[in-house]
C-alpha cells in the first residue's frame, strides 16, 4: 500500500466544499485539504467551467459555449486553468494570513488588481427565471473575465473590514478556509458535523487514555473499573 500522502493532487468527481460563506473563500476551498488528503477540484478547463457554474457565476449556456472555445483553443484554456491557480495561491496567502500580515495581504492585492484592470466588457443585469442576475461579457480574450466575480468578492472582503473574520480551519489536516460570522468569532471548524466531532472524539480518546492522575476529575467512577487501569496505559 502506498504511503499517505497529504498531497494526492487527484481528479475528483466530487462536489467542491461549499462552506466558505463568500464566493472566493469557496474558490480557495476547490483546492481542498481535509482529513489528511489533498483533492484538487479544479483539474482541467472543463472542471473549472462546471465549478463556475456550480457557484452561479456562469450559467449553463455560458459554461457550454466556453468549453467549446477551450476545445478550439486548448492553449488559452490551458493559460486560463494556470491564471486561475495562480489567483487562487494568492487567495489563500489572504485568507490564512491577510488578517496578521501586511505583505500577504500587498500580494493579494496585487493579484487582484492584475484581474480587475484586464477586466474590459460589458456589464448588464439580464431577466432569466430564477430572476434577475448580473452579467459580465469579456472583450478580447474569450477566457478573460472568468475570475472576476471571484476576485470582486475578495476585493469586497477586504473593503468591508472583513479578512479578520476569516480563519483557517483548526481541524487535524484541514485547511479549509470560512468566514466567522458568529457574535463572539467563536467558530473553530469548517463545520461542526465533521472537523468539530472528530476533535470532540480525539478529545474523548485522550482523556481516557491518559493515566488516572492526569484526568480530569470525574464524578463517582465504580472503584473496580478504576483500579483495573493500569497506570500509563
Ligand atoms: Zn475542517
């Protein structure tokens, strides 16, 4: 059997996570570590378009008409895949460490800018039947403009005051990324029903593996059960 690896960048039919709460946490979590494993959600152009899609950013039609582009143009699909990893690096830098470190949060900007000022199209809100959405059309380059909504959310994050909110979680293995939104910012993991329970059940393994002196006190424990553990074990 191989050895576990933490970086298994590997295909994955999987739905990325959606537990970010703003769209460019999400895009950093599409290279997603959890549990130990690495998946990379964004694999080729096609598995870019339908994580777009999947985010509402691109609708089906759009997400359609790009994948054919990308199978008349590989060469600006394949550049667009690397722009779009690049971006995402310089995300994470930010939501990791753009609440304590200036430098990290001059690169993002950097990155930022660079996206928003090749950003030239048209804009419109367009009537579809789920109701009215923004749109946005690149001029010139087909695979321009994919980014845009991602990095606007970031640009967004970082004008309303809100990268001190964002955390990494403190999972074992995870490097999922969320904003905390509770009163007191309180929240430790990507979610509670999966990173949080299993640092609750270590917490419990530990505590009844650790030797009687060092526990906790415990209420009223049968003393047989008591001196049948052997110190250490
Ligand atoms: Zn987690």
């Amino acid at each position: 059997m191989p050895a576990p690896s933490t970086r298994t960048a590997l295909a994955d039919s999987s739905r990325a996570p959606r537990l970010g709460g703003r769209l460019w946490l999400d895009f950093v979590n599409s290279d997603d570590e959890h549990r130990g494993r690495r998946v990379e959600h964004l694999t080729d152009f096609a598995t870019w378009t339908h994580w777009l899609a999947d985010a509402g950013v691109l609708d089906a039609e759009r997400a359609a008409q790009l994948e054919r582009r990308a199978l008349e143009q590989p060469m600006g699909a394949q550049a667009a895949l690397v722009d779009a990893r690049r971006v995402r690096n310089a995300l994470r830098t930010l939501a990791e460490r753009g609440a304590t470190q200036e430098r990290a949060r001059d690169g993002a900007l950097a990155e930022i800018n660079r996206v928003l000022g090749r950003s030239a199209g048209t804009r419109s809100v367009e009537a579809g039947p789920a109701g009215f959405a923004r749109s946005f059309r690149a001029g010139g380059d087909v695979f321009g403009g994919l980014l845009l909504a991602i990095v606007e959310s970031a640009a967004e994050a970082l004008v309303a005051g809100e990268i001190a909110r964002v955390k990494r979680c403190q999972g074992q293995g995870c490097a999922r990324v969320y904003l905390d939104l509770t009163r007191n910012r309180s929240r430790r993991w990507c979610a509670m029903a999966d990173c949080g329970n299993r640092a609750k059940a270590a917490r419990h393994r530990s505590r009844r593996q650790s030797p009687p002196g060092t526990r906790e006190p415990t209420p009223l424990r049968p003393r047989s059960r008591a001196r049948s553990r052997r110190r250490g074990s």
